[in-house]
C-alpha cells in the first residue's frame, strides 16, 4: 500500500473513532416540542441578509426576528438539497473503492449523518411552520447538472463549499444566547458531526488536486466555481420577503447591495478560500467565476 493509502486509511480511522463517540440522534437529543420563546431570534441578527441596510432600520423588531425565523427555514431548505447532492457524490465516489477500506466506511458514515442531518433539517422547517423554500427551478436544474459532472476532487470541492459556509454560520448561532434553544441544539449537533466531515474532505481534495490530470484541474476549477455561485445564492430564496410582508425584489436589491451581507459571506468563506487557494482551485480562467461568486 503506497503511502497515500496509508495516509488515507490512517484518517478514517480517525474519524470512525470519533463518529463513534460523538453522533447524535436528534429526535431524542432535542426537545421539539418546547414552545419558542418570546422576542428570542432564530438566528443571529448580524447573520440576516438585510442586516444594517437602509430597509433594515425600517423594519420594526417583529418584523426582523419573523424574518429569522424565515432565513433559518430557507438555509434548512438549502441544507437539505445540498446534503442530498453530496449523498450521491460521496456514493459515486466510493463505486470503484474497496468496501472493506476505512475510506470507504467512514463515507457510509458521514452518509448515514448526513441523513439524519436532512431529516433533522425538514423537522425544523415543520417545527418553524415555513414554507419549504428550497432553490430557484435554474439553481435546481444547474445543480443536477453540476454533481453529473463533477470531476472527484470537484465533488470534494463542492461538499466544503455547502459544508464550510454554514459551519462558520452555526458556530457564530449555536452560541449565541439570544437565538432559540431548538435552533442552536440544531447548530450545534451539525456543527460537532460536519468538524468530521470537513477533515474527510479536506484531505481527501489535496490528496485528488496532487495526482488529477491538467484537464481534470482545470475543469474542476471550472465547474467548483459556478458551483460557488449557485450554492451562495441559494442560501436565501426571495420568497422569505414576501412572507413576511416585504417586496422581493427592494429586499434582494437592498441585499445584494449590502456592504455588511457582501462582507459576512467573504468572512463565511474566508479560512475555505485560503484553503483552496493553497491547493491551487483559484487560479487560470476561473478565477473571476471565483470571485463573481461573492466568497472571494
């Protein structure tokens, strides 16, 4: 066995060891049926999309936590469909590996988490009583198309992108005591079991960007950074503004031109993107696909 191999075994053991010790079950771990508390956010104020805009400092305090508690529904929504897609990649992934591996056993685990993670996700949107917002129709279709093509260091490039994002996100609200416990309790069991899931990736994407052909490199560097594009801007579907009476298209515009939103998503993607950058992602042609994303 070569020593990438061995490298490889060395930490999935690892982490089975600590899927061991530390995975929960959120049905039993969480009080669901716990009242939400009065005036309590549902995430972190300073983490809305409208935050410290001109439409914000319009918006009564009502008016600012029912849209929390829409935000948090949207990033659930958005949370599923981007677990789903890396259900199917790690699968793909594992196809032409040997079964018996740790590799491969501990991407059944972090499948098995990320099913339980899912399910815990649509609970919270049916605990929240908000629509399932879920990814515009073109973002739906592009990411059908997107996890059809992906290269497999690109699979790996896009399981950090959904993963690192909103782990930075949760571990500001889980924290956070002026969130609802529900939320944080939710936070925090996703972000102790994807701190797993993120090693998994990481060193498995140096180990692909080290050995892939110059094609494959450069078509991954391609499709990771549409995939950037597509998951940043899914994270808030629109529809969240009307729900709680606001006109779409003045939020999404009082959004996007936000410097405080633009700088909360760089600072989301920032420890990720010095990782890529190590690893040789954002470089050649793709590089301002990289930076139209709003990560960069």
């Amino acid at each position: 066995m070569d020593t990438r191999l061995i490298d490889r075994e060395r930490t999935a053991e690892r982490l089975l060891t600590a899927s061991a010790k530390h995975s929960f079950d959120p049905d039993t771990e969480l009080d669901w049926e716990a009242p939400f508390q009065e005036g309590a956010w549902f995430w972190p104020p300073e983490l809305l999309s409208l935050y410290d805009t001109p439409l914000w400092r319009r918006m009564p305090e009502e008016q600012r936590i029912a849209l929390s508690r829409q935000e948090v529904a949207s990033l659930c929504a958005s949370g599923v469909w981007f677990e789903t897609i890396l259900m199917q990649l790690l699968l793909r992934h594992t196809y032409d590996l040997d079964p018996t591996s740790g590799h491969v056993r501990y991407a059944l685990t972090e499948i098995a988490d990320e099913c339980r993670h899912s399910k815990m996700f649509a609970r919270l949107i049916t605990t929240l009583e908000a629509p399932t917002y879920g990814p515009s129709k073109v973002d739906h279709a592009m990411g059908r198309v997107l996890k059809t093509v992906s290269t497999t260091p690109g699979s790996f490039t896009g399981t950090l992108l959904a993963e690192e994002i909103l782990d930075w996100m949760q571990r500001q609200t889980f924290q956070d005591e002026r969130v609802q416990p529900l939320v944080r309790g939710v936070t925090r069991i996703h972000v102790v079991e994807e701190a797993r899931h993120i090693r998994y990736a990481r060193e498995e994407l140096r180990r692909q960007m080290a050995r892939a052909p110059r094609w494959e490199l450069a078509l991954t560097r391609t499709t990771s950074a549409q995939a950037a594009r597509v998951i940043a801007r899914s994270l808030i579907n629109p529809k969240v503004y009307a729900t709680v009476g606001l006109d779409p298209e003045e939020a999404v515009a009082a959004a996007r031109q936000s410097p405080h939103r633009r700088d909360v998503m760089r600072r989301s993607a920032k420890r990720l993107m010095d990782f890529f950058e190590e690893v040789g992602l954002l470089v050649g042609p793709a590089r301002p696909l990289w930076k139209a994303s709003g990560l960069l």
